[in-house]
C-alpha cells in the first residue's frame, strides 16, 4: 500500500499523479486544517468539506484516509508541536491497523514553504526509516527569491529527481476540480491555482531532492511571518527518536 502524509486537507493536490491511480492508498492528514483560534462552525465547516470532497474524488481512486489531525486536535500551523517519539509510533502503529504491506511513503518536501508540510516531510522520513524504504518527497511552494515576496509551484528547490508520469489533462481538471471544492480555501488557491494547473498541463511533475532538516535562508513561511525558522527547527532537532 502507498502511504500518503499530508499536513492539510487540500495538500493531495500537490500529489495528484500518485493519486490518480487504482494503487491501495492510505491518506493521512496531520493537522484539523485550522488554526487554534478557528471557532467550532469553522472547524466543523473545514471538516464536512474535506469528508465530502474525499467520497466525492478520492475514495473511487482506491484511497483510504485517516483524520488523524482531527482527532488528536493539531492545529494547522502547529503540527511541529506535537511530535514526538509516541507521536511517530501512534501513525506507524494506526497504518498498520489498515495495512500490512507498505511499499511507499509520500509526503511534501523540507522546504520552507508551509510550517506544517516541513513538518510533515520530518514525520514521514522518521516512519519511513522505521519501515525500512526510502520516502517520496513533492516540492508545494518555495519561496523563489529572498528579497521579495514570491514563490513557485510544484518546483524543487534543490536538484529534482526523476520525472513521474502522468496524464497532463486528466490530472490537470482533476486538480481543477479539487480547487473548486474546496470551498473554503478560496483564498490559498486564487494564489497557487493558476501555477498549479498550468505546471500540471505544460509542466512536468518531478520529485525532490530531500533537503536536510536545517535553516532555510530563503523560508517562505518565515518571509510571511507565519512562524519561527528558528524555533521550529530547534525543536525537529531535539526530538529524540
């Protein structure tokens, strides 16, 4: 089975070549998608969303999921918080449950676009030496410059590796699709959606380079004032694993 560890609900768009697939799949979300101070129609509201949209799209193309942000209450923008060794064993302990064979894991990169997806990258690379395979890693958003607000779409930061195949106009509305359904992250992709679709339909889909697990002198997040570099990665460094 191929696990994917995705940090919010709407990241499977990042990864749609591995979706679009009949391949078993387990998604795994790590966070509840909103921030601490969300209220609770906004947090039911994101949730609903993500349930529909996930028998709508996602669960014909032979995917499992598992809210695991949700019902551990982990806030977006907070995943790196809550790791820890237990943390780590509870996921591998819950895709077990599910699945007794597991020959991928698939994540977003360490690359400073989103907290939470650097987080994310730190989770499945641990699980993936656990299991004993190498983790599949798929760059979001980087910033693209350091001395101005910008970022690129679904473009490594670092060398890329091999190129994944896919179907550019079916992937391509797919992720259209997805965009328009999820209804309250209008504003993420007015931003990323026009990149998105456009590396999907002309562009072509590679993996990244696994960067190592330090500062980032170009950290998009950090530019935007989202969170701390610094104390983010003091912390993925303390965990003792």
């Amino acid at each position: 089975m191929r696990v994917i560890l995705l940090a919010h609900y709407d990241d499977e768009i990042f990864l749609l070549p591995f979706i679009d697939d009949q391949r078993p799949k387990l998604i795994i979300y790590l966070t509840s998608g909103v921030s601490s101070s969300s209220s609770n129609h906004e947090f039911e509201s994101r949730d609903q969303e993500s349930l529909k949209i996930f028998e709508k799209y996602l669960k014909k193309r032979n995917c499992e999921v598992l809210y695991l942000g949700r019902d551990k209450f982990i806030p977006e923008g907070e995943l790196f918080r809550h790791i820890n060794k237990e943390f780590i064993e509870s996921i591998i302990a819950s895709i077990w449950s599910r699945c007794k064979s597991i020959t991928e894991v698939i994540t977003t990169t360490f690359e400073g676009a989103h907290q939470d997806h650097d987080a994310a990258a730190f989770i499945a690379r641990n699980i993936a030496i656990r299991l004993n395979i190498i983790p599949i890693e798929v760059a979001s958003y980087p910033q693209k410059f350091s001395k101005f607000y910008s970022f690129q779409v679904l473009k490594p930061k670092l060398k890329s590796l091999e190129l994944v195949k896919y179907e550019n106009i079916k992937i391509t509305f797919l992720a259209l699709r997805l965009m328009l359904s999820y209804k309250t992250q209008r504003s993420t992709w007015l931003g990323l959606g026009l990149f998105t679709l456009y590396n999907y339909l002309f562009g072509k889909f590679r993996l990244a380079q696994p960067e190592p697990i330090q500062f980032l002198e170009n950290c998009f997040y950090e530019f935007r004032g989202r969170a701390s570099q610094k104390i983010i990665i003091e912390h993925l460094n303390s965990i003792e694993l």
